[in-house]
C-alpha cells in the first residue's frame, strides 16, 4: 500500500459548463454512445448532477468501478476529480477500474459507503463507438431510485458548473492507499469481497466437493467481459472446476467484438458446447458487468423466469435461504411460473414494474428474499443488484441436493406446477414518433372496450401501474398487459436502455398444464406463434412500425 497526502483546496476548480438536454436515466442509468460521454462536460456534468441531487450527509464515501469497458479508466478519473471537489471524504475504487455491478452493490452495503457509482452499459457492445453508461447506487446498494434519478434528471438541464480537483491520474493497477486532502482513496482488489459474500451464501466446502466428486461440472462463459476473474477465483480456484470450466475470462474493453449478452442468440458457443458429449452438467454465462445469467443443462435452456421458480421452489436448500423465504418478486413481464410456486409456498409473490430499482424496498423492507426478471436476471438479498455468478452458485447447490439433471429438474417442476411457455419478441430501431404512436394505441384500448371485438379469447388490456407498498410512490404506464384466458399473456412496453431510437418488446406467456407441452425440445416460438400474430394484431405492429416480423427473439 502507498501513501501520497497533498493540499486539496489549491487544486479545486469551478469549471463553467452548459446543461445537455439528453441525460435522463432510464431503466438501468444513463446509457449512450462512447462518442457522446467523450464530449466536453458531458460525463462531468452528470456526476455533478448525482452529486448536487443528494443530501450532504450521503456524499461521504462512494465505491467507484465498473465492466471495464472503453471509456471506463479515464471516466473513474473524472469522477474521482469532481468527488475530491464534492467533499468526498473515502473513495473505494476496484482495481484496474474493475467491479460487477453486484460487487460494487456487495462494497457499498460492506463498507458501509454512502452510495456508489457503477459505469456499465451492461449486455450492450463496447468499444470506441459503442455503449458507455453511468448509474447511482445508494447506501443500500440498490440502484437509485426514480425520485432520485428524477433529480440529477433535472439538475442536469440547469447545471452551469461542476467542481473538480486538478490532481494527477491515480494509478489504478496496484491496491493501494492514497490520502488526498481529507479524502482517502482506496484502490482495492476486485474480487475479494465478493467472493466472501458468496461464501456466506453458499456452502463451499459442500460445492467442493461437488466437483471433486464429478458430481458437478460447469462451462461457464465470462463473454470477455467482467465476470472472468470473479469465476477464476470462485470456480476454479476455490471450488475445484477444472480450468477448462471457463471461456473468454479475460476481460476485454470491447468484449473483443462481441455483444456480451448471455442469451441463445449472443452465447452460441457454449450452446453448442452444452449440446455436444462434452457439455457439463451445468452451462452458464453472465453479461458485460456481471448481473445477468443464462443457465443451461445438457441440452436444455432454462428461461431466466423458470430459473427463478425453481430457484424458490429448492430456495431451502441454499445456505442463504435455510430460514425460507420471506417472500419473492418478479418484473410485470416475467412469466407467472415464480407465482405459482410462490403459492403453493404460501409466500407473498409481487409484481413490480421493469428494472431492479423496484425491487430494493421489498429487500430492504425484508418483505422478499428472491427476485428476478424475465431478462436474464436473478439476485437474491444478498445485494441490491441481479447476480449472475451467484445465480450460477444457486443452481450448483440445487444440482448437487437433488442428483438430478437440470432437464430433470425442469420436468418435475412442471409436472408439479405447469409450464409457461415463454419468449419475448423485440423490434428494434424503431422511429420514437411511431413507437409512442403505437403505445398511445395501446393505452387508447385501455380506456375503451375495443378489445372486445379483436379476440374472444382477450379477458382485459390493462396499462401497469405499481404502488410500492413500502414508500407508496406510484410509477404508472409500466407496460401493457393482454390477459388472456387461462392466465395466458402479452405485454408490451418500450425498453428503457437503447441508445438509438425505440424498441418495443412484445412478451408472450402460454400456461400451459398439457404434459405434452412439457417436452424441454419443444420449440417455444412456434408453441407461442398464436400468441404472437394475436400480439401484431392487438398493437397493429406493422402499421406503426412496417415491421412484418421482430429484430430478434429470445
Ligand atoms: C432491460 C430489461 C430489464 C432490465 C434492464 C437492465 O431493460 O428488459 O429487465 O432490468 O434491461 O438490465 P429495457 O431495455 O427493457 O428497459
Ligand atoms: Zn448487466
């Protein structure tokens, strides 16, 4: 550890700037293109308007990281300036510029820091013209919420000057120590922490042996993304999976050209891995920062919403869940399958709107302990973020208490439950003008029994709105939703993450109870090919996009 102390207030500026009109978080932070975040101001800007929207006693002490994508090193030396200038008195910053977004939420809630700021555009590519973004945790490590977000919205369409400190880079290679004025600056090794947080939630002696045994092995696609050194020390260096367990573990800036999104279209080679001789028992993936999971077994894809049922269904199993389960959570859009072992559970199940801010006052509150989205995400109350390793551990733990494959797993958990036929259509590059056209179409069918006369088998189309039942904010128009009979549906929202123009993503969900249904190789998009043509018609996709089919389909 070094130790390099200097005057602080000689080098603080006022430096005068101009508002950009276009930093208004969305789902997950402020995401854009590299090229916008490299313009003068514009990344300084918005950390002082995250600054100047909280109270002083929450700008004392920040965790600073993110997936290392381009842009990453210089904005955490931006960032470290203008917090020296804020009166930050300890910043946390991994090493290299290198946190998961869960491990960063795991710093935050560990040290005890008053917030966090993550730098991540998550599963979207990397690299000199592609996606950079930035995003606020509080105190608890939950993403900020929209109140919050809300805030540094507005105070960037009036900011005329942020506070920096003119002092040299800090050097982010080694762990270290720095005292910078009052400020400590602490450079710390990424993974440490978090890998203790996973061995408070899991059994690893037991997982150990597990892979000792060969009762257990894994392929595990870091996608060249963050995960890799957290799954070389947790995999393969603490629970024993041979080395050849992982792929692309070395992080890149640009994801060496890859769009790191752990899905079937993004992970082809670890599907194919997993439907050859030499699949693992268990196959999985995580995304640029480390949040999301995609769970597979041998020959078999697990959809992020039955992971998250089976998950509560064996929750008892898992260390962190011996006590059970407080209750659990699901986005709108995510399948009803977590909601149906919820009640045979006789636990609470709630349905929030997209993105994990919504879930931080239930996990706070302790009124859940699970939750996921439909979009590759799991986490648990461990953080306030989704957690792909972590979800990977999960499924180890369920593995090796049951004996059974994951195949086996999924036909007895819809045996037991039924299954919902799942996939999700986006239409991407929309015109905004013809993508709110489309929505306030939606909305307009809300109001007026017109679907009545689309399909008989429509029982209502509902717009979403949530009142959060701890702070009883309201966050209305989260997605429409097409009931159908038999608990079937559709919904519709437009994503809150792109970079360029709209995308509107279309849900379908089939409850289905026929075993015929259950056949893991049954192939999901003709399954759900009526849901989809009923979908285009209720919304006139075409008309408003001129898009006869979707961009993409997981
Ligand atoms: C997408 C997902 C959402 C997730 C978010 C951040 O948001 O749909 O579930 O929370 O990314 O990872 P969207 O683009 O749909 O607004
Ligand atoms: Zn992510």
């Amino acid at each position: 550890m070094s130790s390099t102390s200097s005057a602080l207030s000689d080098c603080i500026r006022h430096i005068d700037t101009q508002p950009f009109d276009d930093q208004k978080p969305g789902t997950s932070g402020l995401r854009k293109k590299v090229t916008v975040f490299q313009q003068k101001h514009y990344l300084a800007n918005f950390v002082q308007s995250i600054f100047d929207a909280l109270p002083e006693n929450e700008r004392i002490s920040l965790v600073i990281g993110g997936d290392g994508r381009f842009f990453n090193q210089e904005a955490i030396q931006i960032i470290i300036k203008i917090a020296l200038a804020n009166g930050y008195q300890k910043l946390v910053i991994g090493q290299h510029g290198y946190l998961s977004t869960p491990a960063v939420s795991n710093l935050i809630r560990t040290l005890n820091t008053s917030g966090g700021i993550i730098l991540s555009a998550s599963h979207n590519p990397g690299g000199p013209t592609e996606d950079f973004g930035i995003k606020y945790n509080n105190h608890a490590g939950s993403p900020a919420p929209e109140a919050l977000t809300e805030k540094i919205f507005t105070n960037s369409k009036s900011i005329s000057q942020y506070h920096l400190a003119e002092i040299d880079d800090i050097d982010l290679t080694l762990c270290s120590s720095h005292t910078i004025g009052n400020c400590e600056i602490i450079v710390t090794d990424s993974v440490d922490e978090y890998a203790n947080c996973m061995q408070r939630c899991f059994d690893f002696s037991q997982l150990s042996n597990g892979f000792a045994t060969e009762q257990l092995s894994l392929n595990f696609d870091a996608m060249h993304a963050i995960t890799g050194p957290y799954a070389q020390c947790l995999f393969v260096e603490q629970l024993g999976a041979n080395k050849s367990s992982l792929h692309n573990a070395t992080p890149q800036d640009d994801f060496a050209g890859t769009h790191p999104d752990p899905n079937l279209s993004h992970a082809k080679n670890l599907v194919a891995m997993q439907n050859t001789a030499e699949a693992a028992k268990l196959g999985a993936a995580s995304d640029g920062d480390g949040d999301r999971n995609m769970i597979l077994g041998e020959g078999v894809f697990v959809t992020p919403s039955d992971s998250l049922a089976v998950i509560t269904e064996y929750a008892e199993v898992i260390p962190q869940f011996h006590a059970g389960l407080r209750g659990v959570a699901r986005s709108m859009p995510t399948s009803t399958a977590v909601d149906r072992v919820a009640k045979h559970l006789g636990i609470n199940c709630y349905e929030t709107p997209t993105g994990w801010k919504f879930f931080g006052n239930l996990l706070d509150e302790d009124r859940i302990s699970l939750c996921g989205e439909e979009s590759f995400g799991t986490g648990g109350n461990h953080v306030r973020e989704k957690d792909g390793i972590w979800a990977v551990l999960c499924w180890l733990t369920i593995l090796q208490h049951t004996g059974l494959s994951v195949k086996e797993i999924l036909a007895k958990h819809w045996q037991q439950f039924g299954r919902s036929l799942y996939c999700r259509h986006d239409f991407e590059a929309i015109a905004t003008d013809k993508a709110n056209q489309l929505m306030d179409h939606l909305q307009a069918l809300c109001q007026s029994n017109a679907w009545l006369d689309i399909d008989s088998s429509i029982t209502a189309v509902q717009s979403f709105s949530y009142e959060d039942p701890v702070d009883h904010s309201v966050s209305s128009n989260q997605g429409i939703q097409v009931h159908l009979q038999g608990g079937s549906r559709i919904i519709f929202r437009l994503s809150g993450t792109g970079t360029s123009g709209a995308t509107l993503r279309m849900y379908l969900e089939k409850v289905s109870t026929n075993s015929q249904d259950y056949n893991p190789e049954l192939d999901i998009i003709a399954a759900t090919s009526a849901l989809a043509e009923l979908g285009y018609r209720v919304a006139n996709i075409t008309k408003f996009t001129g898009m006869k089919e979707a961009s993409v389909i997981t």
